[in-house]
C-alpha cells in the first residue's frame, strides 16, 4: 500500500509539472480555456527564474515557465496563501514574460500570448462561487473586443470547488481532484484517477518511497513554513481587526458628533478595520521574512513563500538588521 505525498507541495508540484512535460501538457491542455484545435502538442521548459537585462530592476522566481508547440508561453503557480499583493506579483510575471521574449529592435509582431495559471489554496473572490476565474484585456463597453497578449487563470481550490458543478470539464475535474485530494491520509488511489494513465503517472511520482530523505525532510520542511506563516498570519489579522475597530470606533464617535453620530460610528468602523487590516498584513509579511530568514531558509524560498522580490526581502532584512 503507497504512501503518497501531497502533490500541492513546492517539492511535489515541481517534480510532477517541472520534470515531466508529458504531465504538465495534458495539465494546461484539460485546465486552460484553449479555442478549439490550439491544444499543446509539446512544450519547452525554459528557466524558472526570470531575470530581467538591467541588473538594477526585480527578478522573481516562477514554478513553472515553458512554451508550447504555438511559442505561446505560460506560467504555472502553486499558492498555499492569498494576498492582495499575489495580483501585482502575477501580473508582473506574465508581463516580464511578455516582454522578454523579443531584443530592441525587434519586431513587436514577433511577441507571442503569455499566459499565467495559479493554482490557489484559499478563496481570494468571495463575492462569488465561481472556483473558476478567466481574466483578459477586454473593452468594458463591448466584452468581445479582446487585446491579445495577456490572459490570467486563477483556480480556487477551496470548499469553492464542487466537481459536480464542471460536468462539462471531466478531465480538468480529474486532475483538480488530484491537487485537492491526494496527500498523507490517502492510502489508495481512487479508481478514477488509475484509470488515467496521466494522473496515475502522476501520482506514482508523489509515493514517498521514491524520494531520498534529504528530499523527504525538505517537504516536510516547507510544511513547518506554511504552518509558521499561517499562524503568522492569522495572528496579524486577529491584531488588525481589533486595531482598526478600536481606530474606527473612535474616528467614529468623533464625527458622529458633528454629523450625526450613527453614520459617523459606522463610516469610522469601516474605515478603520481596513487600514487596520492592510497594515496588519503588512507587519505579517515583515513577521515571516523575519522568521524564515533566523530558520536559515534562502532568499528564493523566502520569495516563494512570501510572493515579495528578493530585493525586498534584502531590504526588509536590511531594514531590521538582521
């Protein structure tokens, strides 16, 4: 009986979608929302770190980066946590990729689609039920004038993600179920998932046994992490709230008293739980930087972890005097 570990792992995820281009285009070709005959037929991995041509500006680092048999280029992340920050740390991947991909001088005719698949471990649009979020450069008085170039899919897979609602998408269900269900606790793989020969290739590479302990104790590693920052985290939230309700709650009797007590009390709540909260996540982030840097983990890590660049991380560092 296997003992699988979970592929959402930065270990595991890697291994699966870095090191098997097989695995990773019958991935994007079932989760991507692809026209009709523009399936990948074959990838090229290139390097995950993007490092842009003036040595002043930010890199970041990337799960996955390849092209395809079109030259279209994609992006792939695994994310355990969400932050207002991951848009802007999205966005800049897909448009360093964008632009990277021709020298001065060339011809811009030569720039070919970017696209940027994240794979989320929490809600980030709790306006909706909609797991499933396909964003593009659109006219917002006409939605069928696109600008070609840039296209964002996030997947939430959280409570959000009911496989009965994607009767349409089997194969993109099979392979979210992967992500979501296989870890520790399963002992057999369900017989849906072995009947794909995909999925079972797949799950063959998350069996412990086939990992060196070196490997075994950096996965196990990168959970501590998660764990620390999810505490962090939370934590922050908690001190956010209550500062920005104490702050409102003040502002509010304040301006209740010049122009009407109830609505000055509830416009200072509002406001003064958002700027608690955004600086609470603020200070969260300095939190973890912190603590992973005195656990010895590298900058990259860091980077991963956090979705903040490796300048500033050093800065953070620096800041602090650590």
């Amino acid at each position: 009986m296997a003992r699988y570990l979970d592929p959402r792992n930065d270990l595991t995820f890697k291994r699966i979608f870095g090191e098997h281009p097989e695995l990773l285009i019958d991935f994007l070709n079932a989760v991507m929302p692809f026209e009709p005959g523009r399936h990948i037929l074959s990838i090229e991995y290139l390097s995950a770190e993007q490092v842009p041509d003036n040595p002043g500006k930010k890199n970041s680092i990337v799960d996955v980066k390849c092209k395809d048999n079109y030259k279209r280029h994609f992006i792939v992340e695994m994310q355990m946590f969400w932050s207002e920050a991951f848009y802007n740390r999205i966005v800049f991947n897909a448009g360093k990729a964008f632009v990277k991909q021709i020298d001065s001088g060339e011809n811009y005719h030569l720039l070919q689609p970017v696209y940027a698949l994240a794979i989320l471990n929490k809600n980030f649009d709790r306006k909706t039920e909609r797991f499933y979020h396909h964003f593009q450069i659109v006219n917002r008085e006409n939605m069928e004038e696109i600008i070609p170039g840039l296209e964002f899919v996030l997947v939430e897979l959280t409570d959000k993600f009911r496989p009965e609602t994607m009767s349409d998408r089997k194969l993109m269900v099979l392979w979210l179920r992967f992500l979501k269900e296989v870890n520790e606790k399963m002992k057999v793989l369900p017989q849906e998932m072995q009947e794909n020969a995909f999925i079972r290739r797949a799950a063959e590479l998350c069996e412990a046994g086939a990992f060196t302990p070196e490997e075994l104790a950096a996965y196990e590693q990168y959970w501590d992490i998660i764990r620390t920052e999810r505490t962090l985290m939370e934590g922050a939230l908690r001190e956010g709230r209550a500062v920005g309700h104490a702050e409102g709650h003040a502002e509010g009797r304040a301006e209740g008293r010049a122009e009407g007590h109830a609505e000055g009390r509830a416009e200072g709540r509002a406001e003064g739980r958002a700027e608690g909260l955004v600086e609470g996540e603020a200070q969260n982030q300095i939190k973890v930087v912190l603590n992973c840097h005195l656990a010895g983990y590298p900058i990259e890590t860091i980077s991963t972890i956090t979705g903040l660049t490796p300048e500033q991380i050093t800065e953070i560092l620096i800041r602090h005097e650590v």
